[in-house]
C-alpha cells in the first residue's frame, strides 16, 4: 500500500522530472503499479508485461508519478 511519508524515510534521492539521470528508478502511475529504470534523454527501459520483451520508451508515454535515485 501506498505510504506518502516513505521518501521522507528512505535513503534515497526523490529527483525531478527534469533533473532524472540514468539508473533513476521511475514510478508510473503510482508508487507500486509499475515502474522502470531512467537511461537518459528523456526515455526510459522497463518490461511491459508479462509475455512482452523489455522495452525503451519515452518517459511521457504513462503517467509519470515519482522517481528515486538510490
């Protein structure tokens, strides 16, 4: 379950959108639907489903959440 006070808790860094770099582990939707790993110039690679090979994409094509920097 979503908890709002986790990236005050956590060691990570919580970047901006604008300010992602590569290895950034990016949210969409919401902190536990799905996610994937920023690898620069605004895309992203992350697996799509189940059955599906892992795919670039760009970072808009879901609905950005959040991103951590570990």
């Amino acid at each position: 379950m979503f908890n709002p006070n986790y990236y005050r808790r956590c060691a990570c860094k919580a970047p901006a959108l604008d300010d992602l770099q590569s290895g950034d582990i990016i949210y969409w939707y919401n902190n536990s639907q799905h996610n994937g790993l920023s690898i620069g110039d605004g895309k992203a690679i992350h697996a799509p489903r189940t059955g599906k090979n892992i795919e670039i994409t760009n970072l808009d094509s879901m609905p950005y959440f959040a991103a951590t920097r570990p």
